[in-house]
C-alpha cells in the first residue's frame, strides 16, 4: 500500500483530475525485449467485452515492489505500464527511470501518451522533457517533442487537440509560453499571445485552450481564475461568465470533449444576490440563504452568458444525513464521454458525500448518490480523492482513505455501487499508484 503524505493546504491547491506520477527518465529509452512472468506472451489482447466502454486497456504506475520480479531490467521506483484488466497481459511502457514521470495526457483514440520526464520537481526542473510514445507498439522508442517543458506548473500540461496535435506549456524559439505542435512532423508554433504564469491546462476543445493561474484575493489566500487562448494564437482574455472572470477555491473541471464546465465559485459573495450584507440578511430571515448563495454554475464554453444556477441541494428530497450547506471543499470530475458530473464533498473529519447533475435532463438538478460505497475510512485529516473515469461513465477510480495517510486503489462499479475486486486480480494492487482506462 502507498502512503501519500500530503496537507491538507496542498491538497486543496491540487485538487484537479490527478496524474500519473512515476519515476522518470533522464534519456530516451532504448528498446528492449521484455518478459513477464504471468503469461508467456507480453502482447495486449482486447478482452472479449469492452469493460468500461473502451478497449479494455488499463495505463497505470506501478512501483518496483510491484514490478521487480516479473520485470527485472526495468529499473527506478515507479514505472508506467499497460495492461489488460484483470493484468494478465502486461508490458512497461516507461522501462529506466532516474527522476520523475507523469502521464500528462492520452491521444482521443488511446494509441498514444504524452509522458513527461522530470529530474527535480516540476517548478524547478528547468531542462525537463516532454515524451510521445506509442501504445500500439509499447516497445518502441519515445519520441522526444520538448525540452524545457512546464516549469512553474502543475499537470496536465500538455494535452492532444487531436490525433496528431498537442497544446503544451513549454519553452521554444518563442520563448516560454503555449505552443502547438504536429506529433507527426514535429513542427512547433508558440501561441503569440503572452501568457502570465500559466500552472495548469484545464481543457482543450477545436478554438481554444483553457487554462489557469494563480492569484490574490482581496481577503487574502490564493485562488485559481481562468483564461483562454485561442488555437491559431490571435486571441487570449479572461474566460467569464456574464462579465465575471471564473475563478474558484475547490470544484472545477471542464467536460472531456471540451464542450462543458462547472465550477464552484469561492466565495458566495460572487452571487448577484448575495453580494451586499443587506441581501445576504434578508436571505437569512427569509430561510433562503444556503440555497440562493451557495450554488454550482455550469455552462456551454461556447456561451458562458447563458450559465445554468444549480443550488447545491438534493431537491428530491433525499439528504444524506450529514448533509452540510457549506462544505469544506469539492472535488468534480466528469463521468467519462458523458454529460453527467460527479461531485464528491471528501469528509473532512466527517463522511464523505456523492453528488451528481446529469446534464441531459431539461432541468437538471443536484441528486445524492445514496448508496455511493465509502472511500474514507476514519474521517481524519486525509480525505479520499477522485482518479478516473472508464470511457462510458460507469466505472470510477478511486483513492481510498484506510488509516491517517494510508491509501489504496479501488474501482467502484457505479451502477450497482460495489467495489469491483477483478481489477488487477493478478498483479499487486497495493503497488498500483494511479489507474486509467484507454478510450
């Protein structure tokens, strides 16, 4: 089992769909012939039934207690491999490790993975690289595409506009700043516009790249707001939402294909009907408080003015009964390829919650996942975290908290809400860090 020793501070700060993190290379890896002692064939072969809505692939980092005996000229603590899902077929992708690896990004036809390689952190590494390598044939040498990559962010900082293209944050003849380059011939164009400490790339559709940064509030503490740039590199400006730039604390994220986002505003002071003491005091006698001032906002990236107000508040009638009004953060994440969000308040010293707003409906509205299986165990100052989402929505990895800092990698089967114990039935799953599915 991995212990994550992380504050409570820091993980407020990244609470945003988490990366691959690995030990990493410090050149491009050679080829090299690789056996595995659980089959004698180490060749990916599609399960019979797509699990998850993809090809049954799973990308996962694996460490070396995990590895060592069916791979033992692999080397580093952590590496990246690829398998089926149960882990009869496996192969490491990553195979010599001397720093840091994180998967950035995999291609919309899961063929490929931007893999990043870092020394140093990632806010002091000023050489690190930038790596594409080919799943289809996982023995393959990478393929370098930057050096002097993501300085002074956190990931993803590269993501696939396409099959072919990529958005990333890196330096070039242009100097630091976004750039988009074809995988396929490898030419590169810095986006022209200056960007100011770009940390994160949060989505990207055809037009635009969206992206944070960091800055002040008036009352002190940080919080991220939003940009965008455009693709062809002519245009950047604040993403906002009927003159008001994005900005949030904890609970944000844009949907997979780049259509959709959601966000929790930091501060209720941000509603129109909640931004004066006198409205806040007249929505407190009147009981409306909570449910006109604490909301979720959600809207089309192509029509921000039109936002849809979401209180957070089952209107069902159904409440866990540990229900709170102001909860001490969220964690969002999109379910797969579909229109449905997840909102997960973690429990801090408390029971966690499961929400959802499907987006398909005329009026959509926030429903209580009622028999969502716990993910924390002692409701003490570590709080469980949200990985990933199978293809078709109906599979979630999760991090589960078991004692203090102590964690384990569980699947939910979010049909039938049970943790599903087949995933990687025949490896080690106490080494296995972080999981994905492959589209």
């Amino acid at each position: 089992m991995r212990v994550i020793k992380l504050t409570i501070f820091s993980l407020i700060l990244l609470v945003s769909c988490a990366p691959l993190t690995q030990e990493a290379m410090g050149t491009p890896i050679p080829k090299s012939t690789t056996t595995s002692a659980a089959t004698p064939t180490p060749t990916l072969v599609p399960t019979p039934t797509q699990v998850g809505g993809g090809s049954g692939k799973l990308l996962f980092s694996y460490s070396e207690e995990g590895y060592k005996d069916d791979f033992p000229e692999v080397s580093g603590s952590y590496n990246i491999f690829l398998s089926d899902f149960e882990g009869s077929y496996i192969v490491p992708v990553t195979k010599r490790n001397v720093g840091t690896v994180e998967v950035e990004d995999i291609s919309p036809d899961g063929s490929k993975a931007l893999i990043s390689s870092f020394k140093y952190t990632r806010k002091k590494d000023s050489n690190a690289e930038l790596y594409l390598y080919n799943l289809d044939i996982p023995d393959a040498e990478p393929t370098l595409l930057v050096r002097g990559f993501s300085k002074n962010s956190y990931p993803p900082a590269a993501m696939w506009i396409n099959n072919s293209e990529i958005v990333y944050i890196g330096n070039g003849d242009g100097g630091y700043g976004f750039y988009v380059m074809d995988t396929q011939t490898l030419e590169a164009r810095k986006l022209a516009p200056y960007t100011e400490n770009p940390e994160r790339i949060l989505g990207v559709n055809a037009e635009r790249v969206y992206w944070e940064t960091r800055e002040k509030t008036p009352r002190g503490g940080d919080i991220h707001v939003l940009w965008w740039t455009s693709l062809d590199g002519t245009e950047q400006g604040k993403l906002e939402a009927n003159g008001v730039q994005v900005g949030y604390f904890s609970g944000l994220a844009i949907s997979s294909d780049g259509r959709m986002i959601a966000w929790r505003p930091y501060s209720y002071e941000s509603e129109p009907e909640c931004d004066t003491s006198e409205k806040v005091e007249n929505l407190r006698e009147n009981g409306q408080f909570y449910t006109t001032c604490y909301v979720l906002h959600a809207a089309y990236l192509s029509d921000m003015d039109n936002e849809m107000r979401i209180p957070i508040e089952p209107k069902d009638g159904k409440k866990p009964d540990n229900f709170e009004y102001r909860p001490f953060l969220f964690l969002f994440m999109w379910a797969g390829d579909t229109s449905v969000l997840y909102m997960l308040n973690p429990g801090y010293r408390a029971p966690e919650s499961m929400y959802k707003v499907d987006f398909n409906q005329t009026d959509p509205e926030l429903e209580w996942v009622e028999n969502f299986p716990s993910i924390q165990n002692n409701y003490g100052a570590y709080y469980p975290t949200l990985r990933s989402f199978s293809p078709d929505g109906k599979l979630l990895f999760a991090k589960k908290v078991i004692q203090d800092s102590d964690q384990e990698l569980v699947l939910i089967d979010m049909e039938h809400m049970y943790f599903n114990e087949e995933i990687f039935s025949r490896l080690n799953i106490d080494e296995i860090y972080h999981a994905e599915f492959l589209p």
